[in-house]
C-alpha cells in the first residue's frame, strides 16, 4: 500500500497483537501502536 494507510494496534507488545503489527508494517501500513507494559514494547523497525 503506497497511500500512507494507518493501522491502530492494541496489545502490539506481545502475542497476536505484536505479529499483526509486524505483518502490518511489512507490507507498508503506517503503526500506532501501544501496550500495557513498556518493557514488551519495541520500537522501530527493528521489529523485522
């Protein structure tokens, strides 16, 4: 997707949540993403 489309992710810090961010982000989605504890969050794209 080359439009710049945004994707809200709950829960992206683990789990499910962080492999749709992932995927999302893979084929070009810009992420918001957020999780209940910052030491599971990674920012970045270091995620791939």
């Amino acid at each position: 997707m080359s439009d710049n489309t945004p994707a809200i992710v709950t829960g992206s810090g683990r789990g499910i949540g962080k492999q749709t961010a992932i995927l999302l982000s893979k084929i070009g989605l810009n992420l918001v993403g957020c999780s209940r504890t910052q030491g599971n969050f990674v920012l970045g794209a270091g995620w791939y």
